[in-house]
C-alpha cells in the first residue's frame, strides 16, 4: 500500500492531467448535475456576507457561484491539489470579474489557514479521494466557526451508478483489476451505508443529514460519450495509460457494448447518484 504523502502525489497527478477535459467539459457536466450546485451553497448556508471556502474546487463551478451568492460583502477561497485545476479556476475568476474569489493550489488535508476563519465550507467530490477522509473533513471543520456548515457531496454504491460502471465493468477485462481497498482513495469509497456519516462524525461535526441526489446524464451519441468519459475520468485516464492502441480499441467497443440498454435513440441515458451530506460546526 502506497503511503499517504505517494496517494496524494498520485491524485495530484491523475487530476492535473484531466484539467484540460474539465476546462473543456465543465459546463456540460453543470448543466448534467441539474440543481447540485445550487443544493451545496444552501446547505453549507452561502448568502450575501458570507466567508467561504469550497475545497477541491476542480474547474470552479461552486466557487463561482459561491462568489456570487455572497456578494456584495462576502468573500471565497477556492482550494485545489491540481495547479492545473487552480489555473483553470483563476480563468473563470478573470473572465468573470470575480474580485471577491481568490484561489490557491493547496491541499484540503492539510489547509494552511486560520482556525475558524470561514462561516461555509463545500466539497463536490474530493473528499472520496483524500488518503485520510476523516483529515479532510476535519480540516474543513477547523477552519470552520462555531455553528458554520459543511456541504459535500461524494458518490453512492455503484449500483446506482452506471455513468461509472458502464466503463469499470468493461476495463476490468483488459487489465487486472483486484478487488478494491476500501480504506484506499477512489470513486467509491464512501459510499457504503453510513460510512459518509461516520467520517464526519469522526472528524468532529454534528447535524449531519445524509441524502442521495439522482441526476441524469445524457450523451447525444456513443462517441461523445467516449471522448466525455475519456477526458474528465482521471481513473480511466490513468489505466487507459497503460493500455495498447489495440487494446484501447477493443475496450472501447466493449464499453459501447455495455451502453446499449441505457440508449434511446443515438442518445446514451444514465443514471448518476451523488451521495450528498449537510454538517454543521459544534
């Protein structure tokens, strides 16, 4: 087993080389995740005056819209592991004239600041892949005062998800694919029943409300399916990676094999459930 210090090394990585697919795709997968965004920022209670800080903020989405909800008083740090996925939120700020929006690369087990110092804090799955969730969460709760909230969403069984498991399922047959760690960073890993719950109880936090959010996501065709999936999975990225260009062509076939019942049409239809979580600061 990796130690922690060589899993955070390899999530640095995995996420800084899918960067340039989440700038790409970023505001497909907005409009496919429906009200989430909107849910985070009332959960963790983002409104005008707000401090907050939305903790592996990938290409931005939530602190984007964090920026604008607090306005005109309030104020946003968005965090990042990826100084890819920092640049591309510093874009968005730019473009958008965030002023109240500062973001830094920097990693949500390990915050370089001050206790208490924010009123809501947001994930949109990181929290899943951090070495020690329970770190995670318990830095978010640090940095939190006294009564302030946490939102954040990870993924549920994978069952409920075939938007991941149309590719899993097929990837397992190119390559050796052990049954998987539990304890170990990946998309999965909290969603067995109340293990979400427990980690932020752990780590300190009350009110937890727990809740699955289902949402859709429609692809017009297999191939915009493939070049979507390829481009924003770090996972499937970084096996793909180690694959011939023969194999990587017969995986691809498997995997539309696999997609047929979820198509209508040319359209490609699955079902994608994030587990959400509400907490507050005791």
């Amino acid at each position: 087993m990796p130690s922690p210090r060589e899993l955070t090394a390899q999530q640095k990585a995995q996420w800084s080389a899918a960067a340039s697919g989440w700038e790409r795709w970023g505001s497909w997968f907005e409009r496919q995740s429906g009200d989430l965004s909107d849910w985070m920022c009332d959960a963790a209670g983002v409104g005008p005056g707000s401090r907050v800080l939305d903790l592996a903020c990938g290409p931005g989405p939530i602190a984007v819209l964090a920026s604008q909800r607090v306005r005109p008083d309030g104020h946003v740090v968005a965090t990042d592991l990826s100084p890819e996925m920092v640049a591309i939120t510093v874009r968005s700020k730019l473009r958008l004239g965030l002023e109240n929006l500062e973001v830094v690369e920097m990693d949500m087990q390990a915050l370089t600041l001050p206790d208490r110092s924010f009123d809501a804090t947001t994930c949109r799955f990181g929290l899943m892949f951090c070495p020690d969730p329970v770190l995670g969460a318990a830095e978010a709760l640090r940095v939190l005062r006294q009564g302030g909230r946490y939102a954040v969403a990870v993924w549920d069984l994978p069952p409920k998800n075939p938007f991941f498991t149309a590719w899993t399922g097929a990837l397992g047959e190119f390559m050796p694919m052990p049954p998987p760690d539990p304890t170990a960073p990946g998309i999965f890993r909290l969603a067995p029943p109340g293990e979400l719950e427990r980690v932020l109880r752990t780590a300190g936090f009350t009110d937890i409300v727990v809740e699955s959010r289902p949402i859709e996501m429609t692809y017009t065709s297999l191939d915009e399916y493939w070049t979507i999936q390829t481009e924003l999975a770090a996972p499937l990225r970084t096996a793909m990676a180690t694959l011939a260009a023969d194999d990587i062509g017969r995986l691809k076939a498997q995997v539309f094999e696999s997609l047929r019942p979820y198509m209508r049409g040319d359209a490609v239809h699955l079902a994608a459930v994030p587990l959400c979580a509400s907490a507050s600061k005791p």
